[in-house]
C-alpha cells in the first residue's frame, strides 16, 4: 500500500514541487527590491505618498492572503471599468508579489529608520549624494540589520506557497490531498510535511550564511 | 580669509538658537568656539558644514558664498556650486560617524572616489600618505569597531582631509578621549593648521581651548560675547 501511495505521490509532488518553488523564487525575487522602494516611499516627506503607501499595506497586511488570492482571480474582473481576468498564473503571482511586498516593505521601513541619523549626516558633508548614500552606506547596513526578519518571512513564504490550491493550482500540498483521496490514507501528508522541513532546512542554512556574511562588522 | 561669516542666525521655530553671529578665519589659524551646552556652537557648526540652513547672514568659504542675504531673504548657492563650495569645509563628528561596514582605506577612498575628483590610484596613494602621517599604518583592513576612540578619531580627521578641505571644524573633539590620545589629537591638529588648513574647535574643554588655540570666541545666550 505504501508502495502504491509513493509511486504515485513522487511524480505528482515533483510537478507540484516546481510550483511551490516557482512562486517562492518570483516572489522573492521581485517582492525584495520592490519592497525596497516601497519603504522609501512610506518613509516620504509627501504625505500623501505616505499615506497611501501606508495604505496599501494595511490593506495587505490587514486581509488574508487567501482573500487576495480569491479577490485578484474570482473579483478583480467584477470591479466596474476594469473588465479584465487575469490568468490563474498571474493572479498567483500578482498576490504573492503584493502582500509580500507589503511585509517586506515595513521590515526595511524599520531597517531604514534603525540606521544612525550621523551616517546620512557624514555622508551628506563627504557630498556623497542622495542615493550613492543610500546604496552605498545606508542599505548595506539595512540589510544587515533586517536578516533576521526577512529570514522569518522567507520561511513564511515557503509555507504559503501552499495557498495556492484555492485557485486550483497544484502546489506539493495538494500532490499530497489528491494521493490521500485516492488511497484514503493520511501518509502522502506525512511525506509533504517532511518535504517542507527539509526545504525550510535548506533555507535556514542559506539565511544563516547571508546573516553571517554581514557579520563581519558590529 | 578663508572663512568669512556675516550676521548670521538660527531658530528652530520660536527658539532662537544665535543670532547676528559675525567672525572670520584665517587660512592656518586655530579658532575654538567655547561656550556652555545649548548655546548654539554645534547649531553653528552644522550650519557651516551645511548640515542646517541658516535663516539670515552670510557664509563666505574661500571667495565663494555658501548662502548670502538678499532682499532680507537669505539664498543657498545653485546646487553644483554648492557641492563644490561644501567640500572646503570638512567636519569631523563628535561620534565620529564613520561607516561601519567600510573599512579604513574605503572610509577614506568612499567621498574622493565618488566625486572623481583624481584618479583612482591618486587618491589611494593621498590615502596612504594621510594613514601614514596620522599614524595609522597597518589599520587600513580594520573595521570602525576594531579601532580605539582615538584611532576613530583621527580615521575621521584623515576622511575629512581627503577631500583637501580649506577648512576642518571638530564638533568637541576632546569628549570621549583619555590625556594621552587627546595630546596626539591636539598635535594633528596644530600640524593641519601648519599646512594652511583654518581649523574650527567647537567645545566646552576650556584646558583642551587653553592648549591649542590661537583665537577664542565665546558663546553665551546665542551671541559672541568674547572674540
């Protein structure tokens, strides 16, 4: 019997392995340096910048990101003068990339504001400029200290990926509920729940190397 | 005159910080600016180093006017004009404010490199020299945190020197350093003026002022009182 439930469960796990670390790759990928620019302008002087930066992310941070997931594929074409439906891809994408982007966004918002006023002010009498002091002396810092966090949400991340099946997408998690509807037996789950420690492993190890890379500073 | 500045004040709001402030240096020449805490000496210094807008008077650095009055509205140099007109006058912090993630050399190569100003291997030699001459051979691998408040100290000085400033302000140089060190400092700094640089000291250390100035100016309740 378990035998049965492997040989189907392997090749099935492996496509939907590719979509769980499809969306965690994209996501990451553009929500970080999206999220970036976002902090920038939630810390604007313009407030009205601010305020609806500040907006959107209450928004993402206020709703599930099953709800955003529903509302961008289901909802979004209803809304009157839009008309158009994304693609299941895109409305996955689209989700991801937006709420993330919003955690993301208030970690570095934090990240920015813990950077020592001095470090702009010596930058700004060493007439480094606007944003050669910001690539260059403030964001390394940054990034130093928002690791840990950013480190919490990637593991996060991978764990959500898994909200992907409300829109009929199969991700490894809903590999394993199709082979334990087919042989009624609870293992396929067992099998994924360990496909997911090992990835959040791997993730560890890898956020632990980048943290220590800054490490070399205080 | 390196340093030329005219009726020059500052509020923040309603709290007056100084006012009709008017002194000059000259090129070489060791100026400390003494007076009790709160009464505007940092607030004077920022606004030279251009850190803070003054509201009324004018800033004159080597013929070029930082800000200058006009029809009772006080106007900033264009922006190019003023990067140029910001790099003669160096400021050295009183926390030092070097980059923590840069080493020595990339603490002093950052500001040179940046603004093109020589080539590459010049500014890296001139960096060599100034490490050289302040005493810090051997720390161009180190990192801020590995160094002693003295060592920072004078990474800052030499930061500040690479952009061949006219002139160098020290916001309370002697705060955070033990006799020995704040000799070495005091020596680098008669050994700046020697060159031609107008130095600035601003600071409450009136034994620190007895020792190293040429020209005192005292602040009191944000006027000079003593010049």
């Amino acid at each position: 019997m378990e035998a049965k439930v492997l040989k189907m469960l392997i090749p099935m796990a492996l496509d939907g392995l590719k979509a769980t670390i499809g969306v965690f790759a994209l996501t990451l990928i553009v929500s970080i340096p999206l999220s970036i620019a976002v902090a920038k302008l939630r810390i604007s002087k313009n407030k009205i910048i601010s305020n609806i930066i500040g907006m959107y992310i209450y928004v993402m941070r206020g709703t599930p990101l099953l709800l955003q997931l529903m509302f961008i594929f289901f909802g979004y074409y209803r809304v009157p003068v839009i008309g158009y439906a994304f693609s299941r891809e895109q409305a996955i994408f689209i989700a991801f990339i937006l709420n993330y982007t919003a955690y993301f966004a208030e970690i570095f918002r934090g990240g920015i504001n813990s950077v020592d006023v001095g470090q702009y002010e010596a930058s700004q009498v060493l007439e480094l400029g606007k944003s050669h002091t910001f690539m260059r002396i403030i964001l390394p810092q940054v990034i130093k200290n928002v690791m840990p966090s950013i480190g919490n949400e990637v593991i996060t991340l991978i764990k959500d990926t898994s909200l992907i099946y409300i829109l009929g997408a199969g991700d490894i998690l809903k590999a394993a509920k199709s082979v334990s509807n087919a042989y009624a037996a609870f293992s396929p789950y067992i099998y994924i729940g360990f496909v997911y420690l090992v990835i959040t492993a791997v993730l560890t190890k890898i956020l632990g190397k980048i943290e220590n890379k800054y490490n070399y500073y205080r | 005159m390196v340093l030329s500045v005219e009726n020059l004040s500052k509020s923040f709001g309603k709290n007056k910080v100084f006012s009709d402030i008017s002194f000059s240096v000259n090129r070489g020449e060791i100026v400390c600016i003494r007076g009790k805490s709160g009464e505007g000496k940092t607030t004077l210094l920022r606004c030279l180093t251009g850190l803070e807008d003054a509201d009324k008077g004018s800033i004159i650095i080597n013929d070029m006017f930082l800000c200058k009055e006009e029809n009772s509205h006080i106007k900033y140099a264009q922006k190019a004009e003023l990067v140029a007109i910001r790099q003669e006058i160096g400021l050295v912090f009183q926390s030092f404010n070097l980059f923590p993630h840069m080493n020595v050399m990339e603490n002093l190569l950052e500001a040179p490199t940046f603004l093109k100003k020589e080539a590459a291997e010049t500014i890296r030699k001139r960096a060599e020299v100034l490490l050289k001459r302040l005493e810090l051979e051997g720390k161009e691998d180190s990192y801020p945190f590995q160094l002693s408040g003295g060592q920072k100290q004078r990474v800052a000085i030499a930061r500040a020197c690479m952009l061949n400033p006219s002139v160098l302000c020290f916001d309370e140089p002697t705060s955070a350093l033990d006799e020995q060190t704040r000799a070495q400092i005091s020596k680098i700094i008669r050994d700046l003026a020697s060159q031609g640089i107008a130095i600035i000291i601003v600071t409450h250390d009136n034994a620190f002022v007895d020792e190293i100035a040429q020209r005192i100016i005292t602040m009191k309740d944000g006027f000079i009182t003593v010049d």
